[in-house]
C-alpha cells in the first residue's frame, strides 16, 4: 500500500525540471504548472477513485515517456518525484522548448520577442 504524500499548495517543482511519477512507471519534463486543478471534469472522473488526487494542489503538464511511447501527462504535485537519473527525455516536443539537460534540469530556450 502507498502512502499518501502531504498536500502542499506550494509548486515544489520548477519548469524544466525531469521528474517520475510516484505510481506508475513514466518520467518526463515539466513544461507548465497549474496552481491547482485545471482539467475537465471528465477527465477528473476517469481517474480511479482509490488513486485520484486531490485537486487543490499545484498540477503539471509533462512532456512524459515510459518504455512504449511519449505523450503529454498531467500529474498532480503528490505523485511526482524528482528524477535523479540525469538520463534524457526523449520526447519529441523538448528540443523546442529546451536546450541542455543539466542536473537534472533542462535549460528553458530563450525566444525573441515579437
């Protein structure tokens, strides 16, 4: 049985950052953060209940990969962990909006203004 983490309304995970989900076996790159649940409820609904967060918590949007595929997730802030793997993500949107992968942290590309 899993331990429900404590609920912080805080983003503990910053842009860039590579981290894995707490449940299931994917990892991926955080490309935004919603201060809290900003999903359809459809989508809230699809999540088992024995496993479905609670939605006044920070949740981020993922470039994710598992063994399979890539693909875009949204995971609330108490199921992810850092990654310390300092492996790549190999998705394919990163290099649009990142550049190197340092410590465990993609550098956010610069972009002109229009």
């Amino acid at each position: 049985m899993h331990q429900t983490p404590t609920i912080s309304k805080t983003p503990l995970f910053t842009i860039g950052q590579v981290v894995r989900h707490r449940l299931f076996s994917f990892r991926g790159v955080i490309f935004d953060v919603d201060a809290e649940f900003s999903n359809s409820e459809e989508w809230w609904e699809s999540i088992p209940a024995e496993v479905r967060p609670e939605k006044g918590q920070p949740f981020y949007h993922l470039f994710a990969e598992n063994e399979d595929t890539s693909y875009e997730a949204y995971v609330s802030q108490q199921n992810l962990l850092p990654d310390d793997s300092d492996e790549p993500i190999n998705h394919p949107d990163v290099p649009e909006l990142f550049g190197d992968l340092e410590a465990g942290q993609y550098q956010l590309k610069s972009f002109p203004k229009h």
